[in-house]
C-alpha cells in the first residue's frame, strides 16, 4: 500500500464518510445481534502496540477483528524491543511490513505521527495525549442510535480539556454541533484545536452555565494516564466541575450523560448520574466495538 489512509484524528475523515462510519456501525450492530458471520478480513492482522492501560480499547479492537474473521496481536512495551527502546520508526517499519493495520495507544501525539509517517498500512490513534478519535466514533453512533443527528445540538463538556475534549472539539468541526467546554484556567483544551474549530465551541468557567440546555453532558477523569502524580492536585481543582444531579437539571429534560470510561464515582461523576436513567455509558463502551468494525473494514475494504 502506497500512501495508506491513517485515523490518527477526527480531521482525518471528511464529515461524510464519519457520518457513513457511524451508519455502518449501527448495521454492523444489527448483524451480529443477529448472529450473521460476516468475515471481509480474513486472514488480515492487527497490531496493537499499548504503551497504556487499556480494558475497552484492547478488547474491542481484538474481538472486532475476531468477528471481521481476521486476528489481533497485542504488543504491551514490556514484552517488546520497542520497550527496550527500538525507535518508534523501526518498529512503524518493521510491524507494517508483517501487519495489515496498526493500532497505537501511547502518550505524545508526535509518536502516534511518527509512526504512521514510516507505515506501510494504515495506523489507528487509539489514545495520545491529545486525541481519542475512536472514542469519539463510538459516542457519536450513540448519540445518533438514541437521539438522532448531533448536528445543531448542543452538547456540554464538563471538566479537564484533555484528549476527550479535544476530540470533541474537532467532532462540533465535523458533525457541526455546539460545544460549550466549562474547565478551570489552565485545563483549557488545546489552543491549536480552538484555532481550527473554535467557531463552534465556547470555553467558559461555570459549569452550570455550560450545563444549560443541553442535549448531551459528557466528562472524564480529573487525572488522566500520566498525570497519577498531580491527582490530589487536580482533585481540589476540578472540585466545582463534578457532573451531578444539579447539574444535569440545568440541562434539557431529555438530556443525556457520557462518559468514556473508566470513571471515578463522586469524583468527576456522582453515581446517581452514571447509574441513572439520562446515562448512556454501557451503550456506549458497547459500541466501541461496531464503530472500530466499521472503521477497520473502511480503512481495509474500502
Ligand atoms: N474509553 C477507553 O478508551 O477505555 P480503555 O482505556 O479501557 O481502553
Ligand atoms: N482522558 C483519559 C481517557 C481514558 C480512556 C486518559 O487519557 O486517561
């Protein structure tokens, strides 16, 4: 494959084919619920390479594979050389000549770049510092299984403007909706980010205030992989911005919570929230797996 098409991003995709992605993830859904074998990647090969935690991300991408008929390698950094320190371009080289696809989780973007920039096949972001572009798939076919088009609605984040809200920011570019983004100063997301899509977003410090009208609320962990060290730090900080029921009655009366996952109960979400009836998070880890099936047979069947 000449210049394979990678995902490290939202922006990597036109809106179209996102919107076709999360239509083909809800048939994809519908077929396995109804138990058809339906194997285009036969004989195809995953890599991935985790040099993070994982539970949902390892288990969806692995069993999609499984139901797509092809196989998934999991590379973790201490049973690897690129553990021991191989460069990054090496290893991009050397898996993408064996491998029909990569999936990388790692921590500095410029890693997630590197490593397409020396493959051969098409590489998958799942997870950096900046970006959970996969996440985001699987949020938005949620969204649009239980309420419709996202376009023109107005979805509240609440809370750090990490790797999540970033992706949330380049998804209102794309699927053209409002972003209203409640953060402490200095938990803003990424100034490059706000530049390209910041005509729909609207950094704000009250959370009530982002909260209001809203058709979506979504947040995460204070602390995200990496930062363990400053989690006493960042729980006094982002102690004002916990999703809860005060909060979700400012929002619409149909308004739903999400959540990627892991969460901390009564930290960035009270369980009454995440338990209760406006919280979608089961579907949407579920859908984890139909949207990367989706994903995998476009950047692979075309
Ligand atoms: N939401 C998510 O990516 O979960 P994992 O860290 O378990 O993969
Ligand atoms: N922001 C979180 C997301 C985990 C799926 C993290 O990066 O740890």
């Amino acid at each position: 494959m000449k210049n394979p098409r990678h995902f490290l991003s939202l922006l990597d995709l036109e809106a179209d084919e996102i919107r076709r992605l999360i239509t083909r993830a809800g048939e994809l859904k519908a077929m396995q619920a109804r138990q058809e074998v339906y194997e285009p990647l036969k004989n195809r090969s995953l890599g991935m390479v985790f040099e993070k935690s994982s539970t949902r991300t390892r288990v969806s991408f692995e069993v999609g594979m499984t139901q797509l008929g092809g196989h998934a390698i999991f590379l973790s950094p201490g049973d690897t050389q690129l553990g021991r320190g191989e460069p990054i371009e090496d290893s991009a080289r050397v898996l993408s000549r064996m491998v029909d696809v990569v999936m990388i989780r790692t921590f500095a973007h410029d890693r997630v770049r590197s490593f397409a920039e020396h493959s051969r096949v098409p590489v998958i972001n799942g997870l950096s510092d900046l970006l959970h572009p996969c996440q985001l798939l699987a949020d938005l076919q949620t969204y649009f299984e239980h309420r419709g088009d996202i376009a023109g609605k107005r979805v509240a984040w609440i809370g750090d403007g990490n790797n999540m809200c970033n992706s949330y920011v380049e998804a209102a570019r794309q699927l053209d909706f409002c972003l209203d983004i409640a953060c402490p100063p200095g938990y803003e997301p990424a100034a490059e980010l706000l530049d390209s899509c910041g005509k729909y977003c609207r950094v704000m410090r009250d959370p009530l205030q982002a909260a209001k009208g809203a058709d979506l609320v979504v947040t995460d962990v204070w602390a995200s992989m990496g930062q363990e060290a400053e989690q006493a730090q960042r729980n006094a900080v982002f102690s004002a911005y916990q999703v809860n029921d005060a909060l979700m009655a400012q929002a619409s009366s149909d308004a739903i919570f999400m959540h990627c996952l892991p969460a901390h109960r009564e930290e960035e979400v009270s369980a009454s929230v995440i338990d209760g009836p406006q919280s979608l998070v089961w579907d949407e880890a579920e859908n984890r797996l139909h949207s990367q099936k989706a994903l995998l047979e476009f950047l692979l069947v075309g």
